[in-house]
C-alpha cells in the first residue's frame, strides 16, 4: 500500500511541468514570459512581425495580435507580482490604429515601461519604440520613418486625404511628446523623396535615431534591464515616502 502511494507521488511528480517547460508554454501563449530575481519581477513582452489589427493577416506571416496585447497589458498593470515591463521590438509595422492604441496603451501604464529595439522598428513601431520610460536601441537596428499610407481602393475624396492628414498628425504629436525629436526634423524625414525606391521616408540605424532624439539611448538587453531596475527601485522608494507622510 505504501509502495503505490509513493509510486503515485512520483508519477505526479514527473508528469507535473517544469519551471522551464511552463516558461516555454507562456511564452509560445503570449510572446511575453515574467522573470523574476530575488529583488523584482519584470514581464518581457515582445511585439514581432506585423501588427494585426481589424484583419486577419496570412497565416504564413508573423503577428502581433492587439486584442492580445490589450488584455496582457491590463493584467500587467494589476498584477502584484509584477513590477516593471520590458517591451523588446523587432516589428515592421501594420494596422496603425492597434499599433498606436497599444503604444498608448504602455504609455499610460503607472507601472514603468522600458522599451529595446532590436532588428527593426519600423512604421507605426515607431510609437512602440518610444511609449515607455526609456527607450533603447542596439546599433545594428533600423527604424523607418514614413507617413501614413495605404492600398487597394479608396475613395478619393478630400475628406479620405484629410482623415489621413489628421492621423498622420496623431502619430507625430505622440512620438514627439514621448522622445526628444523635433516636430518639424521628423516630419522632413517622413517625407523624404531622396532615400527610398519606391516609397517616401528615412531609414536610420540605431545611432542616427539617437542622435535625431527619436530614442534616448543605444544599448541592448542589459542596459534595458538595468534601467528598468532604476525605475522600479525610485518606485519604490518614493511609495514607501509617501506612505510615512500620512
């Protein structure tokens, strides 16, 4: 009888999942995983691919989906257990209404928010890059800097090009009230005829959006973390400041 109950213990030992196996699976759930150390637990949430937003895009494609996104953040900014995000992109861009909305999304979050460009950040990514905190880019990232556009058919009337305006306006009112860059700077890269093909915009790489002010720092991973960790400690301390004040 004894044996069997011990036998039993052991089969619900090693059918019950591992530490690293229930990791894997949140990851693969969310594309984001909490780590937690001995003095602060930090989500790494990570937007890749295409954002998707009000339609289903090729199961062949890589996406971010923003009904995801929305929710995930929600439980972030409530959860107990978590003090800090780490937003890691690598996103060519997408729907520009679920990039903008996630972006405002993080930026409203009391919780502080770091956000690390790797690879690109590109498009409407470009409010992504610069929605947290502080915001990082390793030098070999590129980032695209282009207006609002759109295909297939449209109806073209002035009240089409004059809502494009006004959302092209959104998109560069959040960026510069979140970064260092100048309006009138950005927009001219915007509208750059001399750099791409078959298109109008700037790329740069990871040096040249700092030095334009688009983002604050170049740096990887761990700079991102070590940051974030600073946020998270003046959190704290200024908490626990006001607390001895009432």
């Amino acid at each position: 009888m004894e044996e069997n109950k011990e036998k039993s213990k052991t089969e619900e030992k090693d059918n019950s999942p591992s530490p690293l196996g229930s990791r894997l699976e949140e990851i693969a759930k969310s594309g984001g995983v909490t780590a937690k150390s001995a003095g602060e637990s930090i989500h790494c949430l990570s937007i890749i691919g295409q954002i998707e937003g009000h339609f289903v895009l090729d199961q062949n494609q890589k996406t971010t989906k923003y009904e995801h996104l929305i929710p995930l953040l929600c439980a972030v900014e409530e959860s107990e257990e978590i003090d800090g995000l780490l937003l890691i992109l690598n996103t060519m861009g997408g729907d520009v209404e679920a990039g903008l909305a996630i972006a405002e999304m993080v930026a409203s979050m009391k919780k502080p928010a770091v956000t690390l460009v790797l690879g690109g950040g590109h498009s409407i990514g470009v409010p992504l890059a610069v929605c947290g905190r502080k915001s990082f880019i390793v030098p070999s990232a590129t980032m695209t800097l282009h207006p609002v556009r759109t295909s297939g058919t449209i109806i073209g009337v002035p009240q089409t090009f004059y809502y494009f305006d006004k959302m092209q306006d959104r998109i560069v009112h959040f960026i510069c009230s979140h970064s260092h860059v100048d309006e009138s700077h950005l927009r001219a890269m915007m509208n750059n005829t001399s750099e791409l093909a078959n298109d109008i915009g700037t790329i740069i790489d990871g040096r040249e959006a700092v030095a334009c002010g688009l983002i604050d720092a170049v740096g990887g991973l761990a700079d991102a973390l070590d940051a974030l960790k600073g946020f998270i400690a003046k959190d704290a301390q200024n908490a626990q400041k006001a607390a001895n004040l009432r």
